[in-house]
C-alpha cells in the first residue's frame, strides 16, 4: 500500500496542502509491558538523516483520507516495526496526549519544518518480534530512566523527547 | 477574521482538500457547572437548514493552518455563544474522545456528507452570557437527562447526539 | 490468599471500618477485542443472589493493604475470571471514570447497602480462556449493543449498568 | 467542620485502620490560567516541620466516610489556600494519574510513612484570592519551569515532585 493511491494526494498537492491547513498525525510510543501492564521499556527508532545525523523516533506518520484513526496506527506500526509486532492498540482511542507541531519554533515544544501538524499520541504495547523496516535502522529498547537521560533526549527531534517524557508520565513511569 | 486570510485555503481549494485528506475539527460541548464543577446543564444551538429542518448541535469547526487547538476552541466558541459566554477552556487538552466523521455512513456512529472529518471533543463550562450568532438561532440550556432523551437525539445530526451522550458519560451525568 | 492474612482486617473489624470510612475498590469491564483493539464483546458474570434473584456484574473488589491497584485488578480478575484468562491490565493507571458508591440511594447512579465504596473502573482486555469460579455461575459474552439493552441494564445491580455504559462509550462503543 | 464528627474514625481508630487498609485520598494541583486555559503558574504550600525542615506540598487530604470525591477536593482546597480562592474543579472525575503512596520506600516514586494511601489527583485552576491557613505558612506561585527545577523538587517530599511533574506532562507544560 503506497500512499499514491487514487483518493489521496500526490506529492505536489500534498506540499500545497502542507502550507494551507493542519495536517492530522498519529504517535505511537511503543512499549514492552509486563504481566500486569507495567512498562518496563519503550522502543525507540534509530534512523541517519540524509546529513548523517543520528536521531531517535517515536512511529509517527499520517492518517489518509477515509482511514480510521485506529488503522493508521497500525499501518505505521507495522511499517516501522514489522509484520509480526503483535501491537495491543489500546481499547480507547482517547489520546493520552494532543502533540502540536508547528512549522515555528517556540510555539509548543514540538516542532515540524515542514508543515503544521496535529498528533493524537497513544502508548502501544507491543508483544511480537520488532523487525524495522524502511528508513530505520534499528529498534533498540530502554528502560524508562534510560529513555529520559539527557543525552538520549537530544537525540529526539522536534520534541519527540518531551513527548516521550509525556508518555512515561501517563504510565507511571516518570521517576 | 475570516477563513480567506491568505496562507488559508479558498472555497475551492477547501472543497479539493475535503476529498483528499482528513479534516481537523474540534467539537466543544458547552455546559453551565455548579460551584462544585457539576455539570448541571448542557448548550445546545438550535439551527433552521436550508430545507427547514431543524436541528440542534454542538460548537464545532475546523483547526486552522498555524493555529492552536486551544485558539481554534475559543474562536468556535465565541463565533456561536457570542464574545462574553467566559468558556473555560480546560487546562489539558487531553480530549474526552475522538469523534471520525466519515462521509460514508455506518463506518463509525458519526457522519459528515461533505468530509472526512476528525474531531477533539472537549466539555466546556461557560460561566457567562451566552449570545448565539451566525446561522445559530436560539442556545437551549438542557439537563443532562433532557439531553440524552430520544426526541432530543433524533434532532442532532451526523452523530452529534452520540458524541454529546459520550460527554455526559465521562463527566458522570449518564443516567 | 485469603483476605484473613496478618495485616488485613478480620471481619469484624471490616464491618466497623465500613462504617466510618470510604472502601477503596476497582472495577473491571472484560472486553474481547479485535486484531485492531476495538471492542467487539463485553463479558459480564452471571450471579444468583441468596434471594435466587439473577444478576450481571463486573468485576469489582477491594485494594488490600500494601497491595498495588495493578495488583488488585489482576486479582480479582483471575478470582472471576480464573487462571489462564489473560488479561491485558492498561499500561496507565488513569481510569475512565471513578464510581462512587453510596449506602445511601440516589447521591450518584451507583448504590452499595454495606458501605461507601469508591472504585478506580477501568476496561481489560482479556485474550485467554475465562473459568468462571467462586459465586459466578457463568461468564456470558455479550455484544455492545445486547449490553446496553434494557432488559439486561435492570439485571445489573448497584448502577453497574451505568458503569458499563460508561466503559462502552469511553472505547467508542456507545451506539 | 473536625474530623470527629459522629460516623466518622477517631484518632486511635484511624491509627489502627492505617495499618490494615488502603486510604482514600486527593491530591490537588492548583494552577492558574490565562484566558485560553493555559496554565502560566502552579501553586505550592510552604510548610516547616516539627523538625524546621522547610517543605513544598501540593493540596492534599483524605476522603471521609459518605463524602463526594468533588466535595472532598474543594474541602481541602478551602482548608489549605482559604475560602475566596473560587476553585475550579474539574467537570469530570476522571483523574489524571492516581498516586499509590506505600509506607514502604521505593514500591513507587510516592511514599508516607504513616499509611498506605491512594490518592486521586487533579489539576485545578484556582481564580481567587488565595490565603493559606491552617499549618501553611505560604502560598507561592511558579511558572512551569520553575516547579520542575531540581531545587523545588527537592524540597517537595514523598514523590510529590513527582506527582507535580505528571500534572505538568498532563497540561502540556513539562519543558
């Protein structure tokens, strides 16, 4: 499935379109719980960018025309960790969370030169084997005090840090 | 302020956008609140359609390019109880639920012929004078058990009466 | 583990604190769930009072001294549920709604004769097989929409058929 | 109103309820806002010690036997910031994290060594004049950044720096 599928918008229009209005955006935080839900680490993504610069990711992407808010996640789940994941999408979809990013700095904490765009952000339980597809390099684990160590925090663009902060403070996990 | 700003989309571009990608919204459910934050009563807007039905709805409209969904809440909200209702915004913009309006029926409880719409809904308390504008006729001040009753819901369109039973569960007045 | 552990209170003395203090509880709606996380069925337990009156419930019981909440649902959980139910305690604690339960009728939806029950309500997944043991006489799986009917809402005692609605439109199941 | 109220425990019965069962609690984040709802400041009671200790403690307090949730938050609200403070208390019960505090250190970040305590915690903006009483000897307001500063959260004991962080995540204000 590509997103050039008839409906949707072709890259030229989706530049135009980037300029004109909020785009909608999912985030998903995956996690690894234990028998009683608890985290006990979060996923990150490892990806180069095309300057060489090392950075860490949270599973982000659109949601498409005539697509349900709970398939998007699981598209860009599957596409960014893999066919056999085994994420648990949570029952509700009442985000822990509303990410603003915006193409200015200094607006919120997240920011996205390219676009306005507006995230709903769950935590995502994952059971399967992790096997990271497209542009990521690596899926590596940490444990929740690990995940909010300075130097790893820096390493996660346009605020994805803070809202990774955001998503252990919904568990629990914030120490 | 009108939605032609430049940097905004024209009617056209708004229509071609609408068939391509999912719109943001936000739906507001304004509510009177005792002094101890009960919800005592829910707002409802009376509107007259081109056909002469009547309906009622809640406060809802798109997100801006470049705007905050909190701005986007305030703006809705003054455009129809009118500029001293005094909504209190909630501190968190955690929504209550996320409301999918497609333009095909049936594939969730809410339906918008025009879009695919996804909408932050949010309860929130007026403290002031409430004013209707714009095509609204008349705001009806209702108790959560008038609200839920069946006539009311068949009078709120695209879902609407599903969204505002969704509210009054999650602030404890679902009978 | 009974509750007659050292540190725990004995009977007696459970009747007196009754009197003079909020219980603390948690209440549990089982939800069978699809490979996208949306509820597709609800389990409510089958109980035949002393009276041979017939009633549904949730699962519900107290927080022990010193016990986790994560522990308590899991619990009470496996004691309704038994052993290999495998449920999906939510990664955050944050329940969907808090249920006061009052001795004295009509205060709030929910009513409990012995004592003033406060309880932390949350929605589990369950993906294991469910054994029905100590009072239930059986678990029976019930659409969202047979959930909320009528018929089987005045079978549920003490407003847990309220609880249940709540939980049903807090998943985007309240039709 | 005292807590020796007929129905209520005495001094002795709550000791020994301490010790064999969880204790219902609220904890309250009280913020101020802007005209959007935004939090700018959060306030933070200064308390010395029997010891001299210098402490800085959110709105705390238990919830007695056949009172409201909703009741018992203004309650303590009234006692600890005075009675023109004009709390806002949230529409809706859900809280945004429940702290489990154990006698016992290190079980989660939240600890109280009289008792095991769960405490449902909300943040409330407060739009009056805020007087501290009772065992309070001030009220100060922070911005966001300053209350998560490692200083203040030193200064703030059992995991209530904690507690503060997760209201902040919560608001969208964690740095």
């Amino acid at each position: 499935m590509t997103e050039t599928t008839p409906g949707w918008l072709s890259d030229d229009e989706l530049e135009l379109t980037r300029a004109r209005m909020p785009i909608l955006y999912v985030d998903a935080v995956p996690v690894r719980v234990d028998d009683r839900g608890e985290v006990t680490h979060v996923g990150l993504l490892l990806r180069i960018g095309p300057d060489g610069t090392v950075s860490r990711t949270l599973v982000s992407g659109r949601v498409l025309h005539h697509e349900r808010v709970r398939d998007a996640l699981l598209r860009h789940l599957e596409k960014d960790l893999g066919p056999v994941a085994l994420p648990h999408v949570p029952a509700s979809l009442q985000p822990f969370t509303i990410a603003e990013y915006f193409p200015t700095q200094g607006i919120t904490p997240f920011h996205d030169p390219r676009q306005h765009a507006v995230s709903l952000a769950y935590v995502v339980p994952v059971a399967g084997d992790c096997r990271p597809r497209q542009d990521a390099l690596d899926l590596v684990w940490l444990t929740p005090s690990e995940a909010v160590s300075p130097e790893l925090q820096q390493e996660m663009p346009g605020g994805q840090g803070v809202l990774l902060k955001q998503a252990l403070s919904h568990v629990g996990c914030l120490g």
